[in-house]
C-alpha cells in the first residue's frame, strides 16, 4: 500500500561525491555516482525531503594513515575506526550529487561529523551514544510525519545506521534500494537482514512501494 505523500518524507543520506568513483582517492562506492535521479524520484512520493551531508575537518582523529590503516579500531567515545580521508569541508569530496537540490533547497538539512573527534554514521544524531540529536526526528514528528523513503550511500553503514535510528523513533521506515550504493556484497546482504529483522521495509525499487 503506496503511504500517504501529506504523511511521508523522503531523505537523501549522505549522497555525496566524495563516495563516488568521482573521488577515487576517498571512499568510493561502486555505481556511487547513478542515484541522484532515483533519489530524485523517491522525493515525489513524499511532503518534506530531508539531506544530510559528513562535513568533515582536515585535522579529524580518525583519519587513517600508514600506521594506521582502514577499519583499524581506534579509541574515542565518538569514533570507532580509521576511515581515509573523505567529504573534507569545501572539497569537491564534499559536494552533493550532480542532479540533486542545493542544501538550501531541501526542507531541513544536517551536516554531521563536524568535530575533528566525532565521526556519526546516522544522520539522527551527532553522537555514537544517539543521546545529541540533529533535530531530523524531532522535525518530522512536528511535521505529522509517519513513514520516511530512505536513499544514498552507503547501504551498508550510513543508509543502514539511518535507517535504524528512524525506525527506533517509531516511523515506518522503507529503504529504497535503487537509491544506494554499498560498499561490498556481503555486508549489504548482512545490512539488509539486519533492518528487515527490526520491521524495516526494504524495496529494490520506488515503483514497487
């Protein structure tokens, strides 16, 4: 049953360039760079479009290096490993998706991950902890929204963490597969067990809503 469009919202996760084969030397994600029109798409199934956006500092700990290389774990209250440099405040890394609207243009926008010591993966909290929020569930509850579509990149960690978070805060939650990317095979199957397991609707198309 399609939902109610006055009643759904629409987010595009972190659809940025620098997790596009656009930015090879960042966090490229396979086929990366092909979502803008079905997030484009998803967005006309719902009231509100909501973005979010890493917005990260040159200086952040968890940037990795020769001695310490990705997906080492490393210690912080906010970070848990060392991901390679990525989405770098005003770098083309940064950038949203050719096709997609300015930030300005969406109803309500997050940049995340603006602290040199803090790398969040969801776009509902600032914090691993999920006790600071951004305001996205706040802002939907007090826009009468039930049901959120969620696209962008990466499926496997950020869309997923998304995903999640909105789910806990007692939305219906569908995950628009056509509009993501993952980083690998097997832990975009484990993502999507993971959040069909807790209610989350996950479709391989828009059509099929």
């Amino acid at each position: 049953m399609t939902p109610e469009k006055n009643r759904t919202a629409s987010i595009d996760v972190d659809a940025q360039k620098g997790f596009t084969p656009l930015c090879p030397d960042e966090l490229p994600v396979p086929g990366g760079d092909e979502i803008a029109s079905s997030l484009n798409k998803q967005a006309e199934f719902a009231k509100l479009r909501i973005g979010t956006k890493d917005w990260h500092p040159s200086n952040a700990v968890w940037l990795a290096d020769d001695k310490t290389p990705q997906f080492t774990e490393i210690s912080g209250k906010n970070v848990d490993i060392a991901w390679n440099s990525h989405c770098i405040s005003g770098t083309e890394g940064a950038e949203l998706l050719d096709g997609l609207p300015h930030p300005a243009d969406y109803d309500f926008f997050v940049w995340k991950g603006m602290e040199p010591d803090m790398h969040p993966y969801g776009g509902c909290f600032h914090d691993l902890e999920e006790k600071l929020s951004t305001g996205i569930i706040e802002y939907l509850k007090s826009e009468g929204i039930d049901t959120v579509i969620t696209g962008g990149l990466a499926t496997d960690y950020c869309v997923k963490t998304t995903a999640i978070q909105l789910k806990n805060a007692g939305f219906n939650v569908i995950v628009n597969l056509s509009a993501c990317r993952g980083i690998s095979v097997d832990t975009v199957k484990n993502a999507i067990e993971e959040m069909k397991s807790i209610g989350i609707d996950v479709i391989d198309d828009i059509s099929k809503i």
